[in-house]
C-alpha cells in the first residue's frame, strides 16, 4: 500500500515542473568495486544477460502502445558506486566499460554516479524521499518504537517480542511473532535500515535507501519545490580523474530517449534481491507529492499508456547471475 500526499489547489503552493519521460527506463546494471576487480569480461557477461530483455521490453511496449500512433521510447542507464567506495577514477573506469557494452551490441544512454542519489547538483536528493516517508501504522500499536526520523529504521510491520523478565520476581512476558502488514496467509517481516550516523552526527544513507531514491529518479517522481532534480549532461571531452568533477548523472547519445520513464526494469544480479526487496518496503511507504503522481497519470493516458495507481507497481525486475 503506497500513502498519499493531500494536495489542495492553492496559488502558494509551488508550481510542479514536468520532466521529459521515457516510456521505459531500463537499468543495464549496477558497478562496484568488486565488480570492478573482476574485470571487463564480467561486466560484458552482465551485459550479454541483459541484453535480450532490452529487446524484449521494446517489442511488449510497442504492442501497449499499437493503435496509438506512437512508437516505444526507451532510455537505458547503468549506476556505478561513488558513494560507499571511492574506487579508481572515472578516467580509468569509464572506457573500459562502455567499450565492454558496445561489444554486446548494447547501447548505453545515462551513466549516473550513486552519489546523485544523496545529493545532485546541491539538491538533497535522499533528504527529499526521507521527508516524503509515511510509517505504516500499526494496528493495536503501544507507540513504543521510536519514530522513523529519529531511529533511521522502516519497516513493513510489527517486530516480535523477545523473551523478557520485566521487573525483579515478575512473570516473564510472552514471545509473540513478527507481522508483515498486508501479509497473505502467512509474513515476511522486513526491518530496513535507512541510514547511520557517525559521532560527529554525519550520516551515511544505506544502499536501499539510495536505491529506492534511484527508482524515483527514474520515474521521474523526486522535486525540490516543484523543480526536477535530474539535470543529464553531455559527457566531458576527456573522462576526469576525480568523480566529483563528474556530471551527477552523464548523457552519453544526443538522441537518447528522457532519463526519466513512466515506467522502470532493472536487470540486476540475484546479489541485489535482498537489497531491492528493502527497497520496494521504503517505496510502499513513500508518498510522492499528489501534483505530480496525477501530471504523471494524465500524460501516460494521453499516450494511451496508462501507469499503474501504485508506486510499487510501476517497477520492474529481471534477476539473473553473474
């Protein structure tokens, strides 16, 4: 269940800008460092795998869109971590992997360092999710667990009780079970951690969170007062050698389709499930602003390529290994 915003027709509210949209965002994959250390021949093994679900996602949104008069628009992008790991430099990291694409015959249109996903061009990108957030309430809940804010910690629903003796000489409380809210029959409990703070009170995102801030890019869902907060550039003459002086997010072809998609796949190795299933509990309570999720419904039916009411549903996966 994804929350939503209220939204009133007010002169000082902002304006909410649009954004140029995709019909598909597709993401080739994500690099790592250890990626990286394994060389260019597995970052081409990734590619090959990913490669006929490019065609595939082309050919089913061609059929969505037959009658319209439109043709399928589909923008491809790729994510290499400079967030968690400052490994080698764009200089050195770049050409060998684009060269490792093309040779799959791929086409690359957005490369986008994960450093966007905190802050892009001086916009707190995660600042923006994290204040968009809205905790699932829990039914019968004592109000104990501390506020998301304060804790750094979302979940999808209640926690168990461990064993406890309470005071000296009392009973002992009894166990009771995790719940999953709007579980089947039976739960998934999900505690995800959004961030964590160092002495000094900085604080370093977590993968999931900077994921989900990364899906909501993609489906162009992110403002700052109305404002979008993707902003591609072309690349640089030469590659530079320090990843700060790099585009938050580089547009590689000057025909590429808009970054941002009414709708996303992620080709992703079975590595990044655990991550992405983190990330679709933080996008479940995420509550993008109502002006936007409408703009994007009108357009998309305008098209006559309607997008699904959910968050949540509008993103897709293929899981593969490598």
């Amino acid at each position: 269940m994804t929350a939503h915003t209220a939204f009133e027709e007010n002169h000082t509210l902002p304006r909410t800008i649009s954004v140029p949209l995709s019909h598909v965002s597709i993401e080739l994959g994500h690099l790592y460092m250890a990626d990286f250390e394994r060389g260019p021949a597995h970052v081409r093994h990734q590619m090959e795998l990913a490669a006929p679900w490019v065609d595939a996602t082309r050919d089913a949104c061609a059929r969505e869109l037959a009658g319209s008069g439109r043709r399928p628009r589909i923008s491809t992008c790729f994510l290499i971590d400079d967030y968690f790991t400052r490994f080698s430099t764009p200089a050195e990291v770049i050409p060998p992997l684009l060269a490792a694409i093309r040779d799959t015959g791929l086409e690359l249109d957005y490369l986008a360092r994960e450093s966007a996903c905190a802050d892009s061009d001086g916009v707190p990108v995660a600042r923006l999710l994290e204040s968009s957030l809205v905790p699932l309430p829990l039914p019968g809940g004592l109000g104990t667990r501390p506020a998301t804010g304060d804790s750094g910690w979302l979940s999808n629903g209640a926690r168990s009780s461990g064993l406890s003796s309470g005071e000296a000489m009392s009973d002992s409380l009894p166990w009771t079970a995790p719940v999953e809210l709007g579980a089947g029959r039976h739960s998934i409990f999900v505690d995800v951690q959004l961030w964590d703070e160092s002495n000094e009170g900085r604080r370093t995102w977590s993968c999931p969170f900077l994921a989900a801030v990364w899906q909501c890019m993609r489906l162009g869902l992110v403002r700052n007062g109305g404002e979008p907060v993707v902003h591609p550039q072309p690349p640089p003459h030469v590659w530079p050698t320090d990843w700060d002086l790099l585009p938050p997010v580089v547009q590689l072809r000057d025909k590429a389709q808009p970054f941002s998609a009414y709708r996303s796949l992620s080709v992703l190795s079975t590595r990044f499930i655990p991550v992405e299933h983190a990330v679709r509990v933080v996008l479940g309570q995420a509550a993008p602003g109502e002006a936007v999720l409408r703009q994007l419904s009108d357009r998309a039916a305008a098209e006559g390529f309607p997008v699904a009411p959910e968050v949540l549903d509008r993103v897709a996966y293929v899981f593969h290994h490598a």
